[in-house]
C-alpha cells in the first residue's frame, strides 16, 4: 500500500522537479561557460559558495531526487515480477514491498557518502 | 479496427480503445530507463569534477550524446505515460482533465525537444569551445 502510492509519488516529483534541473542543466551546458556557472553556483556550489543557502536546499532536493529514483526504481523491479504473476503471497508480496525500502535508502545513503567523501 | 459487430468493436481494446499499448509502452520504456540511468549515474560518478570544462568534453563524446540523447527520449515518454494516468485518476472535471493532458503533452514536448537540442548543441561543438 504504502510502496504503491511511493511509486506514484516519487515518479511524479522526478517527473516535475527532477525534469526541471535536469533541462537546466542541459540548457546551461549548451548556453555555455556563464550560463554553466549560474547553474553550479545555485545548484552544486564549493567552497567560497556565493548561494550557501540555496546549495544546502539544492543538496537536500539532490538527496531527496536520488531516494526518489532508486525507490521508483526498486518499485518498478517489483512490479516486473507481479506482473509476471508472481510474488502475490502475502508474506513474499510484503517482504519485496519491505526491501524496495531497504534498497532505496542504502542505495542513496552510498552515493551521496561517495559524493561527500570526494567534493 | 472492425467497425461490424460489437465483439469485433471491443476485442482486444478495452475501455481506453487503445488496447494494452499504453501499458506495454510504459513496460519498455521502464527497461530502457532501467539501463540508460543505469549508465547516467556511474557516468556521472566517474567525473572528476562538475566543472564547465569536465562535463562540456564529457556531453560532447559521442558515446555520451547518443545515449543521453535516448534516455531523455525514453524517460520523457515514460513520464509522460505516468503522468497521464495520475492525471486521469485523480483529475474528475472532464475539461480540467483535457486541459491537463494538454499541457502535459505540451510540457513534455518542449521540455524534450529543449533537452536534444542542448545536446545536439555541444555534440556538433557549439559550445565545447568555450
């Protein structure tokens, strides 16, 4: 139940707010140099950060972004299965249900560790 | 489709008069993004840095922008494929429900083409020289 409405919910904010930073940063990578810096000042910013506040919320939108995608992801694996016609025992339907949230969170956990340890 | 009997009307189309097309599409796509953003992300992680210089070079090789090029085709259809059916489920007023299905469709066809034409863009060498 909960895993369901997730997927509906993590697929929608990738579709709006995921879409978004995704086409900024493509279009300000093809505006070139100054367009680019706009988008790493706001959105990735390092050391001497002239926009701290927005790039601590950008950080928290990023982790939010990568839980979303490894959950629908996970979630998505799932429904493969069940669509197959498989999985649907109670104990085994929840235990997988269980895991999508295992799986996301430790997945998320390891690449923003490998992000913080490097930048 | 048959136009004669009612069984013919009906057989193999459903209620949305499109047959399983839409939920085989959003199958495939859902593939493709698997191994597409499977690639994006160790790409990504693979970077040395996020400067202008790194990712400008990296987007420009075209064994980048190809495959970029096919993961905005197949996550924007895919989206877009979603989106609908979050639309229809919770939307109730019929020309609410047109109008959002517009602008989805208008979102994600200029959304899309934005993203290949950057893309294209710094592949063909537009800006990489910057």
């Amino acid at each position: 139940m909960l895993v369901s409405i997730l997927h509906r919910a993590t697929g929608t904010a990738m579709a709006t707010g995921g879409v978004l930073i995704l086409l900024w940063w493509l279009l300000s990578i093809a505006s070139g140099p100054e367009s680019y810096a706009l988008f790493h000042s706001w959105v990735i910013g390092d050391a001497g950060a002239s926009h701290p506040i927005a790039n601590a919320l950008a950080r928290i939108v990023g982790i939010g972004l990568t839980w979303a995608f490894f959950q629908h992801l996970c979630s998505g694996l799932r429904h493969f299965v069940l669509d197959t016609g498989a999985g649907y025992e109670l104990k085994t339907n929840k235990f997988w249900a269980v895991m999508t949230l295992v799986v996301s969170i430790a997945a998320t956990v390891a690449i923003w560790a490998s992000l913080l340890v490097r930048f | 489709m048959g136009t004669g009997t009612g069984i013919g009307r009906v057989r193999g189309l459903g209620s949305a008069r499109s047959g399983a097309h839409h939920w085989w599409h959003q199958r495939v796509t859902a593939a493709a993004n698997l191994l597409l953003m499977t690639w994006f992300v160790v790409s990504l992680l693979r970077l040395p840095s996020f400067d202008y210089q790194v990712v400008a070079q990296w987007l420009a090789s075209p064994f980048v922008a190809v495959p970029m090029a096919l993961l905005v085709i197949s996550v924007f259809y895919h989206f877009r494929l979603g989106l609908q059916v979050f639309i229809e489920d919770y939307v109730h007023d019929e020309a609410l429900k047109v109008a959002a299905l517009i602008l989805l469709n208008f979102y994600m066809i200029g959304g899309g083409a934005l993203a290949l034409f950057s893309i294209l863009k710094v592949a063909v060498g537009g800006a990489a020289a910057g």
